[in-house]
C-alpha cells in the first residue's frame, strides 16, 4: 500500500494544478453571473461530507481548503471534513468543480478499499489492482483514487507498459511468440511486457517467448485455479523462469473471492473505478 510508505500527493507531477484551471475554465468559459450577484464579500464556508466513504482529491484543492480529517480517512455522515475561506465570490466559482472531483476521487478510494479488504479477508495477500478503463482527461483523479483505497493503479498509459491484448496478437499473423519478440525489439530491458492469454497453452507460449506478465482473462475460478498452479508448478518451480500471473474479466464483489489463489500474483478489476457510487458530498456557506 502505498501510502505506508509516504505521502501519495508526492507523486503528483508539478503540472497537475493546470487540470483544475481547466476544468475551472470549462465550467465558466465567459461570465460569472451568479459571482456578480455575490461580490467579493469574505465568506466561510463548510464542506460537508453527506455519505459514507474514505475522503481522497486532497491535492487537488489543497491551497484553498483547511482540512479537518486526513485524506485517507473514512467517515459517517454528515461530517463536516473542511473549511474554505475567502471571497464569497471566488468559493462559489470553484464550488461544483471541486464537489464533482472529490466526489469521483473519494467514491474510488471507498471503493477500491471495500474490495481490498473483501480479498484479503478471504486470504489473498498479492496485488490487487485496477485497469486503464479510465475516463479521458480525468486518468490522473481516479487513478489517485485507487492509490488513496490501498490499490495498484496498474499501468497509467500505452508507454508505460506494453500489453498485448487479442487484437494485437490477430494483427501479429496470430502468433505470440512473434508479438512478444517484436514487443521486446522496442522496448528494451525497461518495459515490461504483458500478454493477454484466453487459456494455458496461450500464456505458456507468451512466458518461453519473454512475456514478464501473464493476463488469464476471462477465467472461471475453478479454471484460473488449476492453469495458475500449473503455469507455476511446470515453469517456475520446474524450469525457474521469472514471470508473473494476473487474473482479470469480470471480477466484482459479489465474484472475486472465488479467483483468490497464492499462484495470483495480481488481481485486476474495473469495478473499483467504473460506474462507482459517488461519495455525496456539499458545500454550504456559514451565515
């Protein structure tokens, strides 16, 4: 978990602050009329935390915010979790872009921490990640999120890792040994290759090509169970090659702790950042 380790907003590039101007922008491209009507009055205001749900998108608003729990945090409803000061006109301007952010940021840490300790209850000690089926332009929040809930953000881009997925192996004459080779021809030393394998005899292949990451998709938990200890018995064990096995398609609560196995080294989901429940949050000013 990374935030055992330090402080997850000490990841954040120097230019993330250059989002929040643009969505500030996006939600007052000319006029601010209702900013006429309140003036430059000073204001106080109190952020209200109106659900239950682990409090994540800190940085994102940090500079004009005094934060009463710390990011990380879980708390009951209604709890008031910080205090924004300063013109009445400018608390208003960013009112909604900050709700809407911590809102999503803070429904994906809630999220991503239910089922970290769903699967550790049932025993898994390894990885669990989420995927890039992320929204565009917003990848950097709601990877944070998963970060804040205990999570692996898995790859952040196509240039962070390669990973091979079925329409790359077609593309390739349908081999993946030849996939993989060419993977490793531009990726060097450095990149990591993953390779996404539809049964045992596929991630066999992508391991003796080089593959660093095998992807059993779409399996049944009986199914991932038995390839798993059999990739790792014969090829590991057996013939000491390095690799490493993630499980993912499909995988939600009410499914998960039927895929936990020592063989998996990773467990991936979607679930944990796609069509989460938002944590209700509001902003309402002192009077």
């Amino acid at each position: 978990m990374a935030s055992m380790h330090g402080q997850v907003a000490h990841l954040l590039n120097p230019n993330y602050k250059s989002d929040v101007t643009r969505w500030l922008a996006e939600d007052c491209p000319s006029l601010d009329y209702g900013g006429f009507v309140v003036g430059d009055a000073h204001g106080e205001a109190k952020l209200l935390g109106k659900s239950a749900g682990m409090l994540a998108g800190v940085p994102f608003f940090d500079e004009v915010v005094e934060w009463h729990i710390l990011e990380g945090s879980s708390f009951s409803p209604v709890h008031h979790c910080a205090t924004v000061r300063g013109p009445v006109r400018k608390i208003l301007l960013g009112e909604r872009v900050a709700l809407n952010t911590l809102a999503r940021c803070s429904g994906i840490a809630t999220k991503s921490a239910r089922l970290l300790s769903l699967v550790r209850k049932a025993g898994y000690t390894h990885t669990l990640a989420g995927t890039r089926k992320t929204t565009p332009g917003f990848r950097l929040v709601e990877k944070y999120g998963m970060l804040i809930g205990g999570c692996d953000p898995h790859r952040y881009d196509l240039s962070t890792m390669t990973m091979l997925k079925d329409n790359h192996i077609w593309a390739c004459q349908n081999s993946i040994t030849r996939a993989v080779h060419a993977a490793k021809a531009v990726g060097g030393f450095s990149i990591k290759i993953e390779v996404e394998c539809q049964s045992e005899e596929e991630a066999e292949e992508a391991i003796r090509a080089g593959a660093d990451v095998v992807m059993l998709d779409n399996f049944s938990g009986d199914g991932v169970k038995v390839a798993s200890r059999s990739l790792k018995e014969r090829l590991r064990r057996g013939e000491g090659k390095e690799f490493l096995i993630e499980v993912s398609g499909g995988l939600t609560e009410e499914n998960v702790e039927g895929f936990v196995c020592d063989d998996v080294d990773i467990i991936s989901s979607s679930s944990i950042h796609q069509g989460v429940k938002h944590v209700d949050f509001s902003l309402k000013i002192v009077h």
